[in-house]
C-alpha cells in the first residue's frame, strides 16, 4: 500500500467557492433538448412537455447555470425561428450537425425550463453568420421590460417578465476551422468588441464572455487569447476556455492525470490576460469561463460518418462512461475548484445524453452516469472558502504529461465543516492518506494528531471493473458507497486504486 500525507490548513485559503463552478450546458445536439430535457406525451412530462424525470435529476446534479443554445449550433442559428407558436416556426437545417432543427423549443422555452429547474440562464449569441444587431436584438428581446417592439413581441409570445439574462457569451469556439463563421483572431476581437460596446450600451451590467481557444493544442493558442483581449479587455468580464479529454488506447495512467492539462491551460490563459492588461495599463482583471469541459470520445465521433437525411434529434456523441471516466472527471472538478480566484464559472457538456451525466430512453427511463456522481457530491459539498492542499505522496510516469503525483486534492471551508476531495490515480495501488488537519482550529486540547477533529462521513467512487458502467437495466452499479477504512486518531483513511473520495471532517 502506498504512504501518503496532506495538511489541510484554512489560511491556504484560495477564494470563495463560486456557486457558478457547476454550471452545465444545453445545446441543440442530438438527442439533449428532443427526447432530453423535452419529449411531449412522455409519461413523466408536465404540460409544457418537460420531462419530469430529467428535472428531478438535474436539481439532484446540482446545477446552478446553463449555456444556450451552442455550441456549434449557436454559429448558424436565427433565435427568431424559436419563438412565437410553434405551428408557425420554421423547420432549418442546421449544418453544425448535419440535422434538422424543429424549433419546437426556443428562448422562451428554454428560460421557463431553467426556471423550473432552478437555474441561472446562460446565453450566447451568434457572431459567426450575424452579428451585432442580432445580437442587440435579443438582448432586446429577453431583458427589456415592455414598450419596444421586440420587448412586446415577447410578452405577446406568452412572456409577460423580461427573461433578465446576466451572463452572454460573444459568439463560440471562433478559433475552429469547424465553425461556421470562423474568423481569425483579430477579426474576431474586432466583432466582438463591436457587439459587446452595443450590448453595454443597453444594459452596463451584463456580463460578457469573450472566445478564447477551444483547446490547448490549438496551433494558436496564446496567440488567439493575447490578440482577442487586445480588441476587448476593457469591454469583457471573461474568456472562455474549452477541453475534452479521453482515454488513448493503453494509456490509462495518462488519461487519470488529464486534469494537469487543464491546470497548464487555466495558468496559461490567466498569465497571458494579465501580461494584456499590464500592457494597456489596465487595473482590470479577466477572469476564466470554462465554458465546455467534460471526457468526450472525440476520435470516435470524427471517425464516424455524418448521419444522412438530415435527421431530427439523431443519437449523437451518445457516451456511456465507465468508472475510469467518472475519476478523471472529478479530478478536472478539483482542478475548476483549485482555480477559483480566477475560474468565475464553467459548463460541464453537456447535460443529458450528449456526452452527459443524464442518459435517457426515449419515452422510458433516465438514469445517473458513472460521471453524475462526483460532479453532484461536489456541488453538494463544496462550500464555504476553497483551501489549497498539495498531498505528498509517489509519484508515477505518463507518456504525456511526465512524472505527476498519485494523488490530486482540494478543500473546502465553511467555518464549521470540511470537505475534502481527493482522486486516487493510481491505477493497481491504494494509498493510505494521513491528514493533518490541527490548523483547522477545531480542537484545543493540544492531543496527538489530528487534534479533534474526526471524520463524520466518507464515500468512495470505485469498482473492481476500472470499465464498468452504469446501464437502464442497472443504473446503481457505479455509485458512491461509504468508506469504512478510516479511523480519527490519527486521521487516516484509505483510498483504493482508481478511485474518487468525499472526505468530510468535523469536530469531535
């Protein structure tokens, strides 16, 4: 059994947990609104024709906001097309998916959706066919109260309250020879500055998201975010970031460690906005909106060829996930975490069904991926004041990022409480974990170690079977269970191979 040792201290404090960390995203995509989140005459569905199965697993999740509608999709999409009724809205071939688009659901739908589900709305505009009066005219449409004729157009579609929208992303992924309306950088910057001095001039306090690059291997990454900022620093609040990440054959180690990526890609895109702003003499601070992240099969879906006919809602990106990606996953959540000074939001993609944490049967079941798990127990639990904690403990080589550590951690404070997460990478080895946790303050009895502060409640994310899943006709065969390995005095507790653990700590 592999040693290891971690010191849980609060003045290690990072910032606040940012409730918008477990944000999500919904995009028109295969089967994620039709037969997801939407799907009239299914048992389970309200008037409207939400999916009552599916809401009740997104409030378990979670989540707290909601990217909309793309993506991709958002690139080529006329928001006029979904709004007003629905016999009168046109069917458009969307050609980011190669599908058609009904229109059966629009903004509208949508908001009152997230309105159900308890979330904050999340908007992007399409900077790659439109432009700035598009953009202006949805702003229009959703956040201004009454007495202009888009304003009353939407109160006339059945939307008497303005839908108040504080957070817009400018334009997707721009950077990608994919997108419909790719631009390079300074054109880019250019558009977005433009529409984003038009969108402040209606409303001062929206925040706005400006592209940044949609991966870390981009070939202008760095480049993209320096000449982007140039065009927008004093007009944005946020860049975004973009990652997917997926198990290469053979290399399961490497895969477990995915999460160093993102670490590299965060530090990155924050040195290169500060050196921007130091350079135009700004006192402002851009921060991250990793705004698409999950572990996405890509190599499968580009080797798979475009569905024919133009379909409706086909099955797209449909990944079962197994334990391993359910790991991996948690370890990018404490990465977001450990980052919270400067990752002010993030969107895991997506939501249901589409490389998502919610599986559905059309018309049947919906049921928990493996990768529901730690995003939900991380969202429940995470409270208070993030704390940084760096474990010592082995290491071991990958063949993509070096030699990194077996384990990856982080806290969370409330004063009263403590949380901590913690992967195990290791792919054969537990690890047994002592925790020093006297400078919690808990305890003043000066005892041995760990002073008083115990464990109230420990689960493990983990199964014999690195590749087991979970499926409709077994949904509970990946879950959190209790760990029972661990005793207070001192505080030890063990954590088995391949593996995600939510430690909770509390005065004795």
């Amino acid at each position: 059994m592999l040693q290891a040792q971690l010191t849980i201290d609060p003045a290690h404090r990072v910032a606040p947990v940012r409730r918008r960390t477990f944000g999500t995203f919904v995009e028109h995509l295969g089967r994620c609104v039709y037969t997801g989140i939407y799907e009239p005459g299914h048992p389970t569905a309200d008037e409207e024709g939400f999916r009552g199965d599916v809401l009740a697993l997104t409030r378990e999740l979670g989540v707290t906001t909601v990217r909309y509608p793309g993506g991709n999709f958002v690139s080529g999409y006329r928001w006029e097309d979904g709004v007003g009724p629905r016999e009168r809205r046109p069917r458009r071939l969307d050609l980011a998916w190669h599908s058609t688009e009904t229109n059966e659901i629009g903004v509208d739908e949508f908001v009152r959706w997230t309105r159900l589900a308890g979330l904050e709305p999340m908007m992007a505009v399409n900077l790659g066919t439109r432009g700035v009066q598009e953009s202006l005219d949805l702003l229009e449409y959703c956040n201004i109260p009454s007495g202009t004729a888009l304003s009353d157009l939407r109160i006339a579609n059945g939307a008497k309250e303005p839908h108040d929208i504080r957070m817009w992303c400018l334009g997707n992924e721009m950077d990608g020879p994919w997108q419909i309306g790719h631009k390079t950088a300074r054109e880019y910057g250019r558009l977005a500055a433009e529409t984003a001095r038009a969108m402040r001039m209606v409303d001062p306090g929206l925040e706005l998201v400006a592209c940044g690059s949609s991966g870390s291997s981009m070939p202008t990454f760095g480049t993209w975010e320096a000449t982007v900022l140039e065009e927008t620093y004093d007009l944005v609040d946020h860049i975004s970031c973009h990652a997917y990440y997926e198990e290469k054959e053979g290399d399961l180690g490497g895969f477990l460690a995915c999460a160093t990526d993102m670490e590299h890609f965060i530090s990155t895109v924050v040195s290169t906005a500060d050196q921007v702003g130091a350079r135009l003499g700004s006192r402002k601070r851009i921060n991250v909106s990793f705004d698409e992240w999950n572990v996405w099969y890509m190599s499968r879906f580009q080797s798979a060829p475009p569905p024919p006919d133009w379909p409706v809602a086909p099955p797209l990106l449909e990944d079962h996930y197994h334990l391993a990606d359910a790991v991996a996953l948690g370890s990018l959540i404490i990465t977001l975490l450990r980052h919270s000074d400067r990752v002010a939001a993030a969107c895991l993609a997506q939501l249901v069904n589409v490389i998502a944490p919610i599986m559905t049967e059309p018309g049947g079941r919906a049921w928990r991926q493996t990768t529901f798990h730690p995003f939900a127990q991380a969202a429940r639990y995470a409270k208070g004041e993030v704390v940084r904690v760096e474990p010592a403990c082995p290491s071991y080589e990958t063949a993509e990022f070096g030699e990194v550590p077996v384990l990856h951690a982080v806290a969370t404070h409330d004063g009263q409480d403590t949380t901590l997460f913690v992967v195990n990478r290791s792919v054969r080895e537990p690890v047994e974990l002592e925790i020093d946790a006297r400078a919690l303050g808990m305890g003043t009895d000066g005892g041995t170690h760990g002073g008083a502060v115990r464990i109230t409640e420990a689960t493990t994310l983990t199964h014999e079977d690195v590749y087991a899943r979970n499926t409709a006709d077994d949904p509970g065969r990946v879950t959190p269970r209790p760990n029972t390995d661990h005793r207070s005095d001192p505080l030890r507790i063990v954590l088995p191979p391949v593996s995600w653990n939510v430690i909770r700590l509390s005065k004795a």
